[in-house]
C-alpha cells in the first residue's frame, strides 16, 4: 500500500476532519504514516521467513506425531501377539 492509501485508510478508521486540522499535526501524523510504511516494509519479509519456517516445522511435528501413533500401535499388537501366543500355548 501506498502512503497515501494508509493515510486514507487511517483517516476513515479515525474520522479526523482534514479540513479542521492545523498543518503541523497533518504533517506529524503523515510522516507517522509514513514511518510505519517503511517499518512494516522492513519486517515484512522477516514475517514471510517466519511463517515458512513454522509451516516446515508444523509439517515435521505432524510427521512425528504420527510415527510415535505407528509405533504405538505396533507395540501394542506385538504385546497382544505375545500374550495370546503365551496364555495359548502348550505347556508341554
């Protein structure tokens, strides 16, 4: 977004009159704008990075998750194997 279109968007959001405001708070409050433009620039990207690293690591744990369920489950038909085979078995 431009300058401009966040001023507007600020000044609809506040409804400041335009025309009943002294110049030097207009001036204060366009360069405010401005400012927080190039803020949000400048970390932009930094969130961009951020939001890809967590959906990698989002993927990784889901991965995780579901190898400890498969290992869960595995272990506990080996364990049902294990019993049925011993409380069947011949004792000679």
């Amino acid at each position: 977004m431009t300058t401009m279109q966040l001023f507007d968007r600020v000044k609809a959001v506040t409804d400041i009159d335009l025309d009943n405001v002294d110049p030097s708070t207009k001036d204060s409050a366009q360069s405010r704008i401005t400012s927080l433009l190039f803020f949000i620039k400048a970390v932009e990207p930094l969130l961009i990075k951020i939001k890809g690293d967590l959906s990698k690591y989002l993927m990784s744990k889901q991965r995780s998750i579901q190898a400890y369920g498969e290992m869960a489950k595995f272990t506990q038909r080996y364990e049902e194997l294990n019993a049925i085979n011993y409380v069947e078995a011949d004792p000679s």
